[in-house]
C-alpha cells in the first residue's frame, strides 16, 4: 500500500518522485542539499528494510509452537556488540555527509560576481544591489523596495530579486524590527534576517526563470504579505538592467 500511494502521488514525473516531493533545485547548492536528502531517505528505507527483516523471520521462524518454555540465555555477546556498534556507524556517517554537505552551502568566496543587500521589514523586502567603486568601496548602484502584497492574488507587484545565471550571488540579509526569514524554495534553502545581526551566504543559479520566494517565519500579523520574486537572467539581461538601473539614478541626480 505504501508503494502504491507512492506511485499514485508520484505519477506525474519520475523526477518529482526521485526528489521525494523537493522543489526542483536551481542552484549548485541547492543541487548538493537534494542529494544529501536523497541519501538520508535511502538510508532509512534500508535500516527500515534490515528491521522488518529481522522481525518478520522472527515472526515466522520463532513463534510459539508448544508450551515448553524456550532455552533461556542471559545474553548474547555477539548481537550486543552489533546493535550497539551498527547505529554508532550509521551516525558517524549520517554526520560525515551532513558536515561535509552543510560547509559547502555555507561557503563564502572572496570576490563574488553579485552582492545584494536583502532588507526584510514589516511587510515586504528591500534589494540593494552593491558595487565596489575605483578606491575599493561598495556603494548601491541599483534599488528596488517593495510595497505589501495581497497573498491571494497571483499577479500582484512583487518586488523582484535580479541576478545573472551561473555567477555566484551573495545575498547579505538584514532587519531593523523583527526576525524574518529570507526563502526561496527551489533553492532548497532559508536563512534568517535578524536585527542588529547580518546573515549572508552564497549560491550559483544554473536555471533561468522567475522563482517564489517569502518569508518563511512567523513576523506578525501580515506575514503572509511578505512575497517577492527570484529572477534568473542571462548575464546580458542583468548588465541590461544594472546599466538601467544607473542611468535612472544618475538622471534623478541631475534633477
């Protein structure tokens, strides 16, 4: 029954069955958390299969065929050994995989192609786009800040997240009221924005597209407002729209 519930919820596409119900992945990293999640599951299926298993000869092989009493042993050295060392095994390698997996996600680099500053507030986001200048300091050379969103209508102004495909992409997240949560599920990934405290990391998109993305923590009363959109571009597309995005400012300036 379990497999075919499985094949019945899965039937669509056999990748969305081998994602085990996983956003499809966008990025390098997100790519590594699937396949660590994929491992997970496959180690529990065959430590699941190992204890059917065991009870089910135990059932078949070891039930009551009369009323004498069985031999009775105090223990049983060997198994004892083995159920007290097999878990031990399968944790240090559950641990290996996941701190091998988590310092690769967390990883940051020293020059990054793209660096954006995500301010999350009550209700929506703000993108600063940063660039350093001749004398080696960041300034923002482009700007978007979001307005609240209703939830329940799908073509609502977004504020949308630009960035180029196949560039690694830092995002540096910040609050100034409460702790929200900066996610984009088919990065396979959240992160918490929390005041007086910057979180950052880094990722590389390798699919084009136009992403969701919210806040994943319970901020107050219009949470659920707080939408906004990832969008992947060609390289071109994103020059296209920084070189826009200067010349906009530089004409308000001139104002």
């Amino acid at each position: 029954m379990g497999l075919l519930a499985l094949t019945a919820t899965a039937c669509s596409t056999d990748s969305e069955a081998a994602r085990l119900g996983m956003p499809e992945p966008i990025s390098d990293q997100a790519e590594r958390m699937l396949t660590l999640w994929q491992g997970s599951w496959i180690a529990a299926f065959a430590v699941g299969a190992v204890v059917w298993g065991l009870i089910i000869w135990a059932v078949l092989f070891h039930r009551k065929r009369s009323d004498d009493l069985p031999p009775q042993v105090r223990y049983n050295m060997p198994i004892e050994i083995l159920y007290t060392a097999v878990p031990f095994v399968i944790i240090g390698v559950l641990f290996y995989f996941t701190a091998r997996d988590e310092a690769y996600v967390e990883k940051t680099t020293a020059n990054p192609a793209v660096v954006v500053d995500v301010h999350g507030f009550q209700w929506s986001w703000q993108f600063d786009y940063r660039e350093k200048d001749g004398s080696g300091q960041e300034r923002t050379v482009a700007s978007e800040v979001g307005v609240p969103v209703d939830p329940n209508v799908e073509t609502g102004a977004k504020p949308v997240l630009t960035i180029p495909v196949d560039q690694t992409v830092r995002i540096r997240l910040h609050a100034n009221d409460v702790i929200h949560s900066f996610w984009v599920p088919a990065l396979l990934y959240k992160k918490d924005v929390m005041p007086g405290y910057t979180n950052e990391f880094e990722f590389t998109a390798r699919k084009t597209g136009t992403y969701e993305g919210r806040c994943a923590e319970l901020c107050g009363v219009d949470h659920s407002r707080m939408l906004f959109q990832l969008k992947v571009v060609s390289q071109a597309e994103y020059d296209q729209y920084i070189a826009a995005a200067k010349a906009k400012a530089a004409g308000g300036a001139q104002q």
